[in-house]
C-alpha cells in the first residue's frame, strides 16, 4: 500500500518558529497546481502507480488557500494515474480559512480528515507566534466543523512558547476539549534557526523556556488530554481509541509514500533497502520544469539504517518495536550489550520488554531519543 503527499508550497504570512518551504505570492496558486498535475501524470504506467493509495494527505503550507476547482482538478489526477482507495484523505488547513461552505466543499471532495493549525486560543501568542488567524477564527472554525459534522478532525497545539504559563495551556486544551476533537497534536515550539524566531533567540531578545517548564507543558498536555478521552499514542499525537492517523502511522512504520510538489519526500521499499529522495525546494524551477529535474537527492538506504530509523520511529510511539520485526523485516538482532541496556533500563522503568517488543513508559517517551541513541551506542 501506499501513501501520497502532497505538498501546497502557499501561506498567507510567516509564522515565527516555521521553516517548512512556502511562497506568499498567491499568484502563483494556478500555476502551480497545473504543474503538479505534470508531476503526478509523469507516474503514469509507473511501478509507484501499481499499489493500492490508502492514505492521500495535502500538507504545506497552507492547502485551504486551494479553491474547489485546484482541489477537484488535484484529486482527478491522483484517480486517474494512481489506484486509489484511500481509507483516509487528509487537509491541513488554517482557521481564517475554515467556513461551512468550505468544509461542505470538502465533503464533496471526499476529504473526510482536517488538520487544523489552533496552536492557542490565547491571541497574545498567536500574535507572538505572528498566525494568521485569530482567538475568533479558531472558535468559529470549530464551530463549522461540528455544524457541518465533519467526518474527522485533529487541532494542532503548541506548548513551551516563551510566556505560556502551564494555566494558560490547560485553559487552551480545556477550549479545545469542548469542541470533542477526536485527535489532537500538541508540538513543543522549537527553535529553527533560519525563522524570525531564531534571529530573535540568538539576538538575545527571547529566552525559550527552561527544560523543566516544557517537561512540566508535557505532563498537562498529557493529563488534560487523558481525562479528555485522548490518550497519548506518539509523543506528539494524541487521540480517542481508533482514531489514531493513518498518514502519518505509515510514516512511522515505513511504508511506501510518495511526496509531490516542491520539497515534498518520498520513501519506497526496493527489496533489501528502501530508496528516499526529496524534490527541490524551490517553486520557480518547479513551475518551469515540474515532470524533469525535480529530485534533488536521492539516496539508498541500506536495511541497517533503516532499522536504527524504525528503532526512532517506532520507539515515539506506545505500539513500540518487536524484536521479530527487527529480525525479519531488517535482519538487525539486538547485541548482548544492548539486551543488557534494555534489562537495565527496565529496572529504571523507562522501557518495557514484554513478549519481546520494545516500548518507551510514560517516563521513557519524555526523552526517547536520548534513549534510543543510547540504545543504538551499545550495538
Ligand atoms: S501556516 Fe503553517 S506552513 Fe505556513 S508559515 Fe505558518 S506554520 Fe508555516
């Protein structure tokens, strides 16, 4: 099975702590779906084209700046080059965007998952944050999703911004619980260096918050969350039983997925090793030349690797890693050292290793990374 993604390079305005790839010239929306239906038709009669697409996900960017007309004309190319069957079909899309013609246009189009971008309902950090969208835009959106019965949605949130106490974030997750989300991603803001907010940090105009204050966003996100119904299955995603993402789970598990539009991944398992390749970054030679000259790197990636990667991946998430998977899908068996690391670790419950699969506690999924280096060191 596959996924798609496709990328929607087009935002209103920079957000600043985003450093994903985006042009704010609007003019450019027309002719660059045009192009990205040349970049989709070149998989026609493709190896890519032969399994079935059960996940299609428009990310960006900021997708809902697309009309019913760029949509329709999107997804009639993917149906007719690829055979689809997609189980989820997901949108991000900001509030400002967000109206009940809008989402019934959606429906239309067989999008049954919103992404929605919230961050907070408190409007001084969305001002910080320099977000489109306003406290009212975000009540209002979620308002037209329930008016609309939307099949599905996730809010993002942000936590571990400069100022936010942990008061105004569990008054931020108590607003969004009265909306019923059936997910929700909570991000830590960090700190890129190329974006407003880099500079601002480096010039020593903003402090981020210490360690122990963004651990103490973790826990209240977690908990409020809890007793929300929401429970945490990735350390950044939270969600009720069953209504975990598709998408993005295949991410984590390593499945094919194609990416299209400029920057976009793609990842695709060729026997032994899995190949990943990233288009340009860059909306003028795509527009030029959207079907040639795309990629930018590719690489192979040999099953090692990517067992250390599964090892990342699948240690953020409480389904954990089995050693059978280990051995099976990436002939990686667990050293001696390493199966001593994970005894010892149990014993400071930070793991688990019952029935021989791999999983982070609660304590453990706090610093998995940290963990998960360790773990790879002792091989
Ligand atoms: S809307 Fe999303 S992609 Fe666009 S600048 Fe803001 S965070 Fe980045």
């Amino acid at each position: 099975m596959t996924g798609i993604y496709i990328h929607i390079p087009f935002c209103k305005q920079a957000c600043s702590y985003c450093d994903f790839y985006f042009s704010t010239r609007k003019q450019l929306i027309a002719p660059f779906v045009k192009a990205l239906i040349i970049e989709i038709e070149s998989y026609r009669d493709t190896p890519f084209t032969k399994n079935p697409v059960k996940t299609i996900y428009l990310g960006g960017g900021t997708p809902s700046l697309l009309n019913e007309q760029h949509l329709a004309s999107i997804f009639e190319a993917l149906h007719s080059v690829f055979d689809t069957d997609p189980e989820e079909v997901t949108i991000e899309v900001n509030p400002d965007d967000v109206s009940d013609e809008y989402l019934k246009m959606l429906i239309r189009l067989d999008v049954d998952r919103l992404s929605m971008g919230i961050q907070s309902f408190q409007q001084e950090l969305l001002t910080f944050m320099h977000r489109a969208h306003s406290r009212e835009e975000a009540l209002k959106a979620l308002e037209s999703i329930q008016k609309t019965g939307f099949p599905a949605f996730t809010a993002d949130l942000i936590y571990g911004n400069p100022g936010q106490s942990v008061q105004m974030l569990e008054k931020d997750i108590q607003q969004l619980l009265l909306f019923d989300p059936p997910h929700v991603s909570a991000y830590s803001l960090t700190v890129e260096p190329k974006t407003r907010l880099g500079k601002q940090v480096e010039l020593g105009r903003i402090r981020p918050p210490d360690d122990e204050v963004v651990a103490e966003h973790f826990d209240c996100v977690e908990s409020n969350l809890r007793d929300g119904g929401l429970q945490r299955y990735e350390v950044s995603n939270f969600a009720k039983s069953g209504r975990e993402a598709h998408h993005n789970s295949n991410y984590w598990n390593h499945r094919n997925y194609i990416g299209f539009g400029p920057s976009a991944h793609s990842f695709w398992w060729d026997n032994t090793a899995a190949r990943r390749w990233n288009n340009r970054a860059d909306l003028k030679k795509y527009l030029a030349s959207p079907a040639a000259d795309v990629v930018e790197e590719s690489e192979i990636i040999p099953l090692h690797s990517l067992a250390e990667e599964r090892l990342f991946l699948g240690l953020r998430t409480i389904w954990g890693v089995s050693e059978t998977e280990l051995k099976d899908r990436y002939q990686y068996e667990l050293s001696d050292l390493q199966l001593e690391w994970i005894h010892q670790q149990t014993g400071r419950g930070v793991v688990t290793f019952d029935d021989k699969i791999l999983k982070m506690t609660g304590t453990g999924l706090k610093i998995s990374d940290l963990l998960v280096v360790d773990l790879l060191s002792k091989k």
